[in-house]
C-alpha cells in the first residue's frame, strides 16, 4: 500500500511540473485534500495574477504615466460610451478611399501620405490625458527621411535654406510619453513645409491649447493635415515638396455630451486669434473633401460637425 501511494504522489508531482509547476521537496509541502484540477487552477491564477502585475508596471515605465490597474485598462481599451452606442479608435479617422494615398500607421499616430506631393494630405492620432506629458525628450530625436516609402521623398536637404521650418502635422509634445513614438513625429510623413512665424506661432498655440483640453476632458480625437487649392502648388528642393496654401485641425470629443470644432489657419504671416480660426468640422470638410468622423451614427455627426462654438471649450 505504502509502494503504491508513493506511484500515485510521483505522479501527481510530475503532472504538476508537466502543466508548469513547481516541484515538490518534501512531502509535508503536499496538500493531499487538493485535487489535480485544483493545482493546475491554483498554478494558472498565480501566473495571471503576475503577467497583470508586470504589464501595469510596463504600463507605467513605457512612459504612459498612469497610475491603477483600473485607469490602464481604460486607456488600453480606448473605448467610451454615450448612452447605448460604444466607440471605438476608429471613430477618429477620415473615411479611407481608394487611391487617396499611402496609410502609414505609427505608434501615436495614422498618416496618409501623398507620394505624388511628398507630404501627408492628413495625420490622425487619439490624444489621452497620459499622452500629454513625459520624460522623453524631443533634444534626442532628429528629423529623417521616412525610408517606408519610396523615392523621391522629403529630405533635410529640401528644407535647406528654402525659408520653411518643417512642421509637424502630428506634435511631437503629444508623444513624450513613448520613444518610438517621438521619433516617428520627426519623419517627413509626417511633416509638411511651414512659415516659422505659423510653426512657432498660432500652430503651436494650437497644439498647446489642444493638450490643455485632452487633459481637462481627459480624451480627444485630432485629426490635422494641408489645405491644397487649385491644381499648381510652389514646391521646396530637389525633390520638389509641396508647400501647402493652408492647415486644417479638426477635433472631436466624446466625453459627455459628444461636441466638434475646426480649424483653419491660412498659410501667411501674423498673428491671429484661436477663435477667429475656429469653424464647423463641415466647413473644413468641404474645403478638404475629406469624411470626418463617419463612424458615429449620423444624427451625432450630423450634429457635431454642423457647429462650432469655441465658447463650449472653454
């Protein structure tokens, strides 16, 4: 009997080591009440117990900056509700057609890219309240050629004495939290050619002032990009870069009640008022051609996009 019961613990202790336990020392260490389905139980839930506690803490050192389980998993779920109807990360980006460009999806952010003009027609990115701030440096990172897509492309080289700054569609004091992140805002996809009074300026109020309203809503959805009129564009370098007549911001919040702005500012020199540039996301619609925000069901598209009181952001 003794001989058997002996068979029987080996062989309990091996399928425990089989499904990933640990080995048993000492029989003391047993708990004989404890069925084999329970031990695998028990073993499974210790394990997820610490993959949950590991990506909270790469949650946190990955420089998304957020504190509870609770908080990360809403974050990492990028998903909000307005009554019955659930959204997800796609309610930010423009209607996709064919032939509209290159789809480039980066860490923080989605860029369609014209070869043809060798700037984004637009950038897409979901700005959280974590996605504000963090110790990541631009000082580190350097502006480069986008080497995803072909040649001729936008180099330093273009920019060279030609009078534009390059200037970030997607900012890059939106993704300090992340690295990589940072990094891919100073590829040219993501840049177009910008008078330094505009880039240093009004746009950069702009992106200030939208940081300051992602961190009081707690999200919003950005989409920005060039505003191209009539069929010649004056060009920068050897690789003849586009140089747009105009910038568009639209933005979209659906924290509460559901609200939208735009946002035009015309390629020249001098200052202008945030709110003077402010219109409907309609307006910006019909100079770009683009579809914002086509996912929502349409009476809230209808609705958010008809207006734009830049009182409501306040």
């Amino acid at each position: 009997m003794k001989k058997a019961k002996l068979i029987i613990g080996s062989l309990v202790v091996a399928g425990i080591v089989a499904a990933g336990g640990t080995m048993v020392k000492s029989k003391a260490e047993v708990n004989t009440n404890d069925s084999m389905e329970e031990l695998v139980k028990k073993k499974k839930h210790k394990k997820k117990k610490k993959n949950n506690n590991y990506q909270q803490s790469n949650y946190y050192q990955n420089g998304n900056w957020n504190n509870g389980k609770q908080q990360a998993q809403n974050d990492a779920a990028r998903r909000y509700e307005d009554s019955n109807v659930r959204y997800d990360e796609t309610v930010g980006l423009p209607v996709i057609r064919k032939n509209d460009g290159i789809l480039l999806r980066r860490t923080g952010y989605t860029a369609m890219y014209n070869r043809d003009m060798r700037i984004p027609v637009w950038v897409a990115w979901h700005l959280t309240r974590q996605h504000t701030y963090g110790k990541n440096s631009r000082k580190q990172s350097q502006f480069a050629e986008d080497e995803s897509v072909q040649r001729p492309r936008a180099t330093n080289f273009d920019y060279m004495s030609s009078g534009y700054d390059r200037g970030h569609m997607c900012p890059a004091g939106d993704n300090k939290w992340d690295r990589k992140a940072l990094n891919e805002t100073f590829l040219f996809t993501n840049c177009c050619p910008q008078l330094h009074s505009l880039n240093s300026g009004d746009w950069n109020d702009l992106e200030i002032q939208c940081r300051e309203w992602a961190q009081k809503y707690g999200d919003i959805y950005i989409v920005c990009g060039p505003i191209l009129r009539g069929s010649s564009h004056k060009t920068i370098g050897k690789n003849r870069v586009v140089v747009p007549e105009a910038f568009f911001k639209v933005l979209l919040c659906m924290r509460g009640t559901p609200k939208a702005i735009g946002f035009i500012y015309e390629h020249r020199s001098g200052h202008r008022s945030m709110s003077s540039c402010a219109v409907s996301v309609d307006q910006v619609e019909r100079v770009t051609g683009w579809d914002f925000f086509a996912s929502l069901p349409d009476d809230v598209e209808r609705r958010v996009e008809a207006t734009a009181n830049f009182n409501d952001w306040r």
